[in-house]
C-alpha cells in the first residue's frame, strides 16, 4: 500500500464526498423563493438601525465575557491534569463535543431561562475546549527552564515558574480570540430564548422582518470586527467586571436544587427504569425494549446523515476557503484590497449558519443542502482567512512570480500541508455543528433531539446527545491519526496560532 | 498567574452573583408565559399589557417572561419559573402531566371548537374540498410547530385517519416549520408544496394582507376538536395565598377591553376544566406524542 500523502489524502476526501453527495439528500424543491429574497434584498439594503435593542447586544457581550471566562478558569487546571488522567481526558471530550445549544437545553430544565443558563452553556463546553488546547500549549511549550529547577521542587511550584511564563502569552491570545466565538456562541443561544441579540435576530427572520435583522446583524459584524480593539489584556477586568453588573437578571421563581433533582433522578433516567425494580430482569428487558428503537430508527440514521452532511460541508469549506485565501492576502491583493476581502470574510464566518441554512431554505427548499451550504460558507471563510495570514508570513524570493502563477505553483503548495491540517482539525467541529441543523428538518441527530425535547422525552434526549458525543470523538481521533501519518501534527490549527 | 488568581476571584464572584440574583428571583412575583405560536417581534410589548392587567387585579407583581418554543414554555412552566400559562391543547396538557395538582383555568370561546387548514401551493393543482384531500400523497409537508395541537398533533391524526398510515409514509417529506405564520411563508413559497395550520391565525394574516392567495389556499377545514387554554400550578395557593387560584381564574374570565381581546384574537375566556382536554390526552396517546 502507498503511503498516506497530501495528493492521495486529498483525493480520498474528495472521493468520499462524492460518493456521499449521491446518497445526500439534495434536491432543490422551492418554487418561487424570489418573492422572499427580493424582500431579503431590500432589507439588507435599507438597516434598520433605530429597531436595534441596545441591551440585546450588551447582554451578548457579558454572557460571552463571563462565560468565556469561568471557561477559561475552569480549563487550566483541568489543562495540567490533563496529559496524566484519561478520566480528564474523557470528560475534556464529552463537555466540548456537545454543542452550546445542547447544553443550553439541558440548563434550561434546571436553571430555567436566565442568566446562569447562558453563562453555564458557554463556560461548560469552552471549559472542555480550553483544557484541550491549553494542554497542547504546555505541551508545546520550551521546557528548557524546567530542567535546571532544584530538585524537590514541587509540581505547583514547577509549573507556576517554569511552564507558566513560558506559555502565558499564548494562553492570553486564545483566551481572546475564544471571546469571538463566545459571542457567535451567545448569539446562538437567543434563538432559544436568552435574551441576545440572537433573540431578535430570529423574531425578525421569522417575520421577514429583514431590516431590522439586517441592522442588528451589522451591529454584531462590527462587534466581531472590531474584537481585537475592545478585548485586550488591559481592558479584561473592565469587562469582566462590568459584564457581572449588566448581565440581565433573573426572571420568575423556581428552585435550582429541586429541579435539578427531578432531571436527574426522573427526567434523564430511560422511563422503563423510573421506578423499576433494578434488579428484576423485567425491567431490563423494557429497557432494552425501549433503547432498540431508538437506536434502530432515531440514532443511526441520523448519524449517519450527520456524517454525509459533514462530509459534503468539509470538502466544500476546503475548496471554498482555497479560493477565498487570496482575498485576504496582501501579496495578491495590495494594501487596499486586502481590508475589503477581510470585511466579506468576516461577514462570511460571522453570520450565523443557523441564518444563512435559513435563508437558504426559503431559495432552495428544504433538504441537506441549506445546511451543506450555510457551514462551507461559514468553515470556508474560517479556514480561507487563516491560509490568507499564512500566504502573507512566507518568504517569496524576489522573482516570485504573480498573480495565478503564483497561487498555483508558490503560494498553494507551499500552504497545502497546513491546509490539510486545518480541515482536519475543523471535520470535528463541522460534525458538531452539523449535528444542531436537525432544526431545520435535515433529520441528523439534532432533528431527533430537537423532537424528543419537544415531547419532553430527556431520556431519550440524552440517549441522542451522547451519541452525537460518540460520532464526535471518533472523528476527533480519525482526524488526529490521520494529521500524524500525514505529519502535519506540529502545523497551526488554531485561530489564535496563525501569524498576525 | 496574577491574572489567573484575579480571573478565578472573578468566577466565583461571578458564580456567587448568580446564585444571588436567584435567591433575589425567589420573592413573590407572579410570573405567566404564553406559547410563541405566531409574529413574536410584538409579544412583550403585548403580554406586558396582560401582566399590568392582572396586576391591578390580583395586587401582586406580575411580569411576562417571553420564550421561543413550546417546549420551553412547558419546560418554565415545570420548573415553576412561571406559575400560570397560555398554553395550547397539546402543551396544556404536557405541562399538567408534568406538574401534577396542575389546573385548566379557562379558554377562548373559539377553543371550544377549534379547527386546523391544510393549505397548499397553487402548482399542486390541489383545490378546497369537503373531503380529506387524499391528493396531498407523496407531496412535501410541513407541521407547525411540533408540540402544537392545530399544526401538529391533530392533523397528524386525521393524516392517520384517513390515509391508514405513518405521515412519514404518505408523504415525500416532512418538515416542522415552527409556527403558523411560517407554515405560510413556507407553503407560499412553495419550500413545501402543503402545509397545515391554526384556522385564526390563517384567517387574521389574510386579513392583513399577508398572505399572497394566488400562490396559497385552503384545501380542507379539519373536524373541531378543543386547544388553547390557561393553565395554573396546583401549587400556586400556597405561593400566593389560599383561594388565589380562583381569583386569577376570575381575572382571566373577567378581560372585557377588547384591546386585551385583540391581543389573543378571541371573543372572550370561558371557564375550562382538565376534563375538557381529556380527547387531546388520548389523541397525544395513539400518536406517541404523549407517554
């Protein structure tokens, strides 16, 4: 057998993808969309400004600050455990392949709609995510200092002095570039119910209401846009501080512990075991009476469309972004055009997929393609900003040649591995998130979660939720192998690692 | 490390901030949801009217907490953040299920006998029938939302009725588009070549000429069967003082301005009682809806 390479490598994916576009559900099904998208048209022509609720984005932004926060808090000391516990590892995993939405879900049955929800469904998962990556940083980390450290030096001792200052910068830089997925995440919990611009922002989809979207969506590109100016180590106890002060209060009575008691002890438990004899074999034939079904017709199918769409989305993300990298490359596009490609490729990846899948359905109608579509757009432009920051790092010889020349014999052969690596690292959270486009009708796991919510089902929820978890992991693990065989495992993968 | 110390300081103060807004929650404000069955931009603005109203009445703070689901409407509803809900046939019932002792307070006259429309997109050729229109086979579909008794769970009963099987096996597909005004948005624009929904809320978007009839009709009125209803916590006396579940049950019996009115498109509120819903508990039952 040949050797795993970049070319073949490539190709395997692409294969894949279009063997799973034949199986895919793709048809274009609408009949007169345009009606609707010339609506759309106008609106985004015509923002609504004076419509925006100022506190909505206020809120956005303090739910993403002090979740991201109590996240990153909760993630280093998890991030040290880390390398020596599976159990650490494990739990790393399960807390972040759950999406936002889910755990938001889940919260909601204990906190109910308020403050602690969206904080919690932001901290948990970025909880797991920042333990992951800060425990990559260490490991990546020079451990020249550590060497010459007395002996007897305490573990904590050793890390506080001869990890930390090593690895405190990069950590700072994480921690700040996680703030913009903080609030594309906060966004997304507003179209359950907390009060974020995201709230709104679904109201007036809904209602074809779109200059009122147009303009509180706007307001949000500016906030992403403009991260990098407001969210700086210096201003952080600011924000922090405040965002404590502002974040909306909590609404109607309720107690937590009683709650959380019920979901535990009864809701989450599979119904044939509330109440059973545990040691009767009755009881577990029920059980298995009940799980098989669920199994048979609720988590296969759908995890298997979960992967068909991811499998579509990621190879469409990666030819998406090898287009879109010169955009935001000085070299191919000078001083004045390179501003304009950012601004779109912001605009692209910090429109919410959840919109975009929306807007599609209304033109294409209601299949996988929405949802294939919204996350290649979303991806691509992720992955195509970064490959853009690498072309512009390279050092190109005085003769490089220009334009298409240079793209297709410099530029891209020299960015593929690490552009290999970044889609690989990006098929997990692809799988993720495309597991939460069930809402839109694409039966993927989400489809059935969304169902047994509304059923109140959160047994059966929960059954669904780990198996997204399970399809998660098993990519993560595919995607890491494969990074090894190809040795792209010390290339950036991050957002935060890109060069500036 | 500074920052790290300062950060985990933060979180806990974070954490303790929570915990006191929550102890703060617990004072007693009344506090009612209502299901998000249609345009929700105005829904504060307007449930905010009902809560001074019930204010004046009752002598009790009341707020409105707004949602974006039926489920979470429910779900506020089990966890007592709310103590008293506008809820339909299919979730009334979910949430007394759910939070036993639970009461159907009243209903609008209209809920008595309410009925569903199929709707369908005019290149399905399908026209207004007495009969179930059987032509709907092998279209595409779309439900409301899918815990709402006119966009889900009745017609999905009738579709049972009369075709004998699954709505997964008579139709091409299927969808659930939320609410009633998207099943319309839907359907017109032809995402879903037949839809069904709440004969109101049809009928009041007509009327404000929202709906482009050339594209969109009426195919089929379903039977009537009962659906919306407020429903109140069994335990709401002991929060609120013996004898207060009557007297929130004359208040809502008691809307007169018909602004108020306006606000839920009905008549007037009747009084209702769970055995009125016991046809929407065994519907939920034969069609899985309902454990």
């Amino acid at each position: 057998m040949k050797r795993l390479a970049f070319g073949n490598t490539s190709l395997l994916f692409l294969l894949s993808a279009l063997a799973c576009l034949t199986v895919a559900d793709i048809a274009v099904t609408a009949l007169n969309p345009w009606g609707e998208m010339l609506r759309l048209l106008r609106g985004v022509l015509r923002p609504d400004f004076l419509s925006v609720e100022a506190w909505s984005v206020v809120w956005t932004v303090a739910f993403a600050v002090v979740g991201v926060a109590i996240g990153a808090t909760a993630g280093l000391p998890l991030a040290i455990l880390f390398p020596r516990f599976a159990g650490v590892r494990l739990a790393a995993v399960v807390l972040r392949s759950i999406h936002e939405l889910f755990w938001a879900l889940m919260l909601i049955q204990v906190f109910g709609l308020g403050p602690a929800t969206g904080v919690l469904a932001i901290a948990i998962p970025y909880a797991g995510i920042f333990a992951k990556v800060f425990a990559e940083i260490i490991e990546e980390a020079d451990l020249a200092a550590e060497r010459v450290l007395p002996a007897g030096t305490t573990a904590v001792s050793a890390f506080a002095f001869a990890r930390l200052p090593e690895v405190a910068g990069r950590f700072k830089t994480y921690t700040l570039y996680r703030l913009e997925c903080g609030l594309r995440s906060t966004l997304v919990l507003g179209f359950i119910g907390l009060p974020t611009v995201g709230f709104h922002l679904e109201g007036y989809f809904k209602q074809g209401r779109y200059a009122e979207a147009a303009a509180l969506l706007a307001v949000f590109y500016v906030l992403i846009g403009t991260r990098r100016l407001w969210a700086r180590p210096t201003t952080v106890p600011i924000l922090l501080v405040a965002s404590l002060l502002l974040l909306p209060e909590a609404v109607g009575g309720g107690s937590a512990l009683a709650n959380l008691v019920r979901f535990i002890t009864h809701d989450i438990v599979p119904a044939p075991l509330r109440g059973g004899d545990l040691g009767s074999l009755a009881t577990w034939g029920a059980f298995a009476g009940w799980l098989q079904p669920i199994a048979w017709n609720q988590v296969l199918p759908g995890a298997w469309n979960t992967l068909v769409l991811a499998q579509i989305a990621l190879v469409g993300m990666g030819t998406l972004a090898l287009l879109l990298f010169p955009l935001v490359s000085r070299r191919f596009m000078g001083r004045v055009g390179q501003p304009a490609g950012r601004l779109l490729l912001v605009v692209m990846r910090s429109t919410p997929e959840y919109m975009l899948a929306y807007v599609l359905l209304q033109l294409l109608g209601p299949s996988m393609l929405p949802a294939i579509l919204a996350l290649t757009v979303h991806n691509g432009a992720i992955v195509g900003y970064l490959m853009g920051r690498h072309a512009d790092a390279l050092d190109y010889r005085a003769d490089a040649p220009k334009g298409l020349n240079l793209y297709a014999y410099d530029t891209t052969p020299r960015l593929y591995g690490q552009f290999l690596a970044y889609n690989l690292y990006r098929w997990e959270i692809i799988v993720r998130e495309s597991a939460i486009f069930g809402i839109l009708g694409v039966a993927t796991l989400g489809y059935h979660v969304d169902a047994a919510i509304s059923e109140l089902r959160f047994d059966v929820a929960v059954v669904l939720i780990l198996a997204t978890v399970a399809v998660c992991a098993l990519i993560d693990i595919l995607s890491r192998r494969l990074r090894k065989a190809l040795r792209l495992s010390t290339l950036a993968t991050r957002l935060a690692d890109a060069p500036a | 490390m500074l920052t790290t110390v300062k950060r985990s300081i933060l979180a806990l103060a974070a954490m303790s901030a929570l915990t006191a807004g929550y102890a703060l929650a617990q004072q007693a404000t009344l506090v009612f949801t209502a299901i998000p069955d249609e345009d929700e931009t105005r829904l504060v603005e307007r449930f905010t009217q009902y809560a001074k109203y019930f204010e004046g009445k009752l002598g009790v703070p009341v707020k409105y907490l707004p949602v974006k689901s039926y489920p979470a409407a429910v779900t506020a509803f089990t966890n007592n953040q709310v103590q008293f809900a506008w809820f339909g046939g299919l979730t009334g019932v979910q949430a007394r299920l759910a939070v036993p002792g639970s009461q159907a307070l009243a209903q609008g006259e209209e809920d008595q006998q309410f009925k569903s429309y199929f709707i369908a997109h005019v290149s399905t050729g399908l026209k207004l029938s007495q009969e179930f229109p059987k032509g709907i086979e092998g279209k595409t579909f779309t439900f409301g939302a899918r815990a709402s008794t006119s966009g889900r769970l009745f017609p999905e009963h009738f579709i049972r009725q009369a075709m004998g099987k699954d709505p997964e096996k008579v139709f091409a597909r299927i969808g659930y588009s939320g609410d009633h005004s998207r099943t319309i948005q839907l359907v017109q624009s032809g995402a879903y070549q037949v839809g069904v929904l709440n004969h109101l809320v049809w009928e009041q978007e007509v009327k404000s000429g929202k709906v482009d009839t050339k594209a969109v009709s009426v195919i089929w009125e379903t039977p009537t069967y009962p659906d919306y209803h407020w429903v109140a916590r069994g335990d709401i006396d002991t929060s609120f003082g013996s004898g207060f579940m009557g007297r929130l049950q004359a208040a809502i019996l008691a809307v007169d301005d018909p602004k108020l009115l306006a606000i839920f498109d009905r008549k007037r509120f009747i009084p209702a009682n769970n055995d009125d819903y016991k046809v929407i508990e065994d519907v939920g039952k034969v069609t899985g809806l309902i454990n």
